[in-house]
C-alpha cells in the first residue's frame, strides 16, 4: 500500500511539474512551489526525484514517450491518404491541454532546459530528428502513391513541414492566433501538390 501511494505521488508531481514548466518555464519554477501546489513532501518529491534536474529529465522522457507513440500510430495508418496522416500530425503536435511558454511543449522545454543539461538537451534534438525521418517517409510515400509532386525533396520538405509546425506555434502563441497555424499548414498543403 506505501508503495502504491508514492507511486501516485510521483505521478502528481510529474504531471503538475510538467504543467508549471510549460506555462511558467523551468527557470522559473523552484521546487517549494511544487511543494506548495502538489502538497507532497519535500522529502517524498526527492525520494522519486533527486535533482530538479532529474525531475525536467523525467518529464521530457514521458512527454517524447507519449508523442512518440502516437506519431508512429499516425504514420502507420497506410490505409488512410499520405496528407490526412500529415494533417493528423500537425493536428496532435499543435492541439495541447497545456498553455506553453513558447508555443510548444519541446521548444519551451528545450529553451529553458540548462546548457550544462546536454544529455536533456540531446533527448530532445532526438525526438525532433525521429519526427524529421518519420515526415521524409511519409512524403516519400506520398510522391509513390502519386499524391504528392514528385520533384518534391522529402529530406528538404520533411524539415520545412517540422519547423513550419514548431514555428507557427510560437508565432500563434506570441499573437494569440491560432490561426496562423491553420494558415501555414494550408500553405504547405498546397506546395506539397
């Protein structure tokens, strides 16, 4: 039953840290506010995690876990047209429960996460590179399946889809505009075809 509890409790703070790091940043937030919001322990908060570091390093493995294992879903719908999966895509990567400081949940953390934290760092620049093979196979089978222009680069059109969707959410963020986003994909939509 001890175990069941702090198991709980290592949930709540993850997710509440998670929260208070995506709106308010990482630097901003100290570890008695989570003590304060969670009303776990000090003591308990140290016991799942040692460093407020390790607790960042915590909370960028389960969000890549989570968006991971529904991108790869999303590519794997081979029955569905090349563009819906790409529209399905964007649409996860955009759509959060979560009001991020700079739009998106892994610019915000990769912003804030400390320069002498490369190992955090590199898992994130891992996430983004698994997303940039996962957009180049899914245009490459776009142009197969004659759904796509076939002088398309998929290497080139993989990185400009990517940096256009982590891009359009920090300009919808900065205007409060989600517009914007919807814009940018519409303009893609139609260079892709």
């Amino acid at each position: 039953m001890i175990k069941k509890n702090k198991t709980s409790n290592r949930d709540l703070i993850l997710q509440l840290a998670t929260k208070l790091f995506l709106q308010k940043g990482y630097l901003a937030t100290g570890m008695d506010e989570i003590v304060a919001i969670s009303k776990v322990s000090k003591t308990n908060i140290y016991y799942h995690f040692a460093s407020k570091e390790e607790l960042l390093d915590a909370i960028i493995h389960q969000l890549i876990t989570e968006y991971s294992e529904k991108i790869t879903h999303i590519a794997n719908q081979h029955d569905q047209p090349v563009w819906e999966r790409l529209q399905r895509f964007t649409e996860l990567l955009i759509m959060q429960d979560v009001d991020c400081l700079a739009g998106g949940p892994f610019l915000t953390l990769y912003t804030q996460t400390p320069i002498e934290a490369e190992h955090i760092r590199n898992k994130i620049k891992y996430f983004f590179a698994q997303q940039l093979i996962v957009v180049e196979q899914l245009i490459v089978e776009g142009i197969q399946r004659k759904e796509f222009h076939d002088s398309l680069q998929p290497p080139a059109v993989a990185s400009l889809i990517v940096s256009t969707i982590e891009g359009a959410l920090f300009l919808g963020h900065v205007h409060q505009n989600p517009q914007m986003i919807r814009s940018s994909l519409f303009a893609l939509a139609t260079m892709l075809k």
